[in-house]
C-alpha cells in the first residue's frame, strides 16, 4: 500500500478564520460563548488566535452557527478534495449539471436558478 501521510493544518490561519465568520456574522465573543454553552470567554479567544483547536463537536457547533463549512473554517486550498466539481464556474455548472440529470426523476437545471442566475435548489 502507498504510504499517506496525513495534511498539516495552520492553526493560526483556522483561527483567523473562524474569528473572520464570527464577525460576518455580527456576533461577539460572549454571544459565542453562550451559545456554546462555554463559562469563559477567554476559550473562544484561544481558538481564534490559534493557541488551541476546538474539540470536533464545538468546531461542528461553530460551523452550524457561522453557516460555514470546511473550506471557510481551514481554507479552500486545503478542503480542495471535498469538493470533486473543480474550482472553475464552469466546472460547478458542468457539475451540477450532472447532479440535477442523475436525480430520479431528473430536475431541469434551469430550474434550479434564483433570478440572479444563481443555483439555488429544486423549487
């Protein structure tokens, strides 16, 4: 079997980015700290600096409540491989595309898009 070695992860850019989400989404350290259910503020400022890796459940917590997944929280670079459609619009498109035929019964793509032109899910 190939030997894989398992990635790095830059805990100060998770970090950076986890306080990134937190403020896009107008919350502060303390509205955090309540909704985890976590006595000292100071925990969520260790996270976000770096110092310290939240447990899986509180990074899943913290995903739910930023509305965020993999890539914004350790960097699109890294979360590359879930993302099997490519980086490109076009890819994305060709992509869902192919999701929306594959669907039983299939779903019109075109059917899918918000006014923007943007997908938004069967209707």
């Amino acid at each position: 079997m190939k030997k894989v070695t398992r990635p790095d992860y830059d805990l100060k850019a998770i970090g950076k980015n986890l306080r990134k989400l937190r403020k896009k989404k107008g919350l502060s350290v303390d509205d955090v700290s309540e909704y985890l259910g976590i006595a000292s503020d100071r925990t969520i400022y260790y996270y976000e600096s770096g110092e310290r890796v939240a447990p899986f459940d509180v990074m899943f917590a913290l995903m739910e409540l930023y509305e965020a997944d993999l890539a914004d929280v350790i960097g699109a670079e890294k979360a590359k491989i879930f993302y099997p459609w490519g980086e490109s619009d076009d890819a994305v498109e060709k992509w869902l595309r192919m999701v929306c035929e594959s669907t039983n019964p299939p779903i019109n793509y075109e059917d899918c898009l918000n006014e923007e032109g943007k997908f938004a899910g069967p209707k």
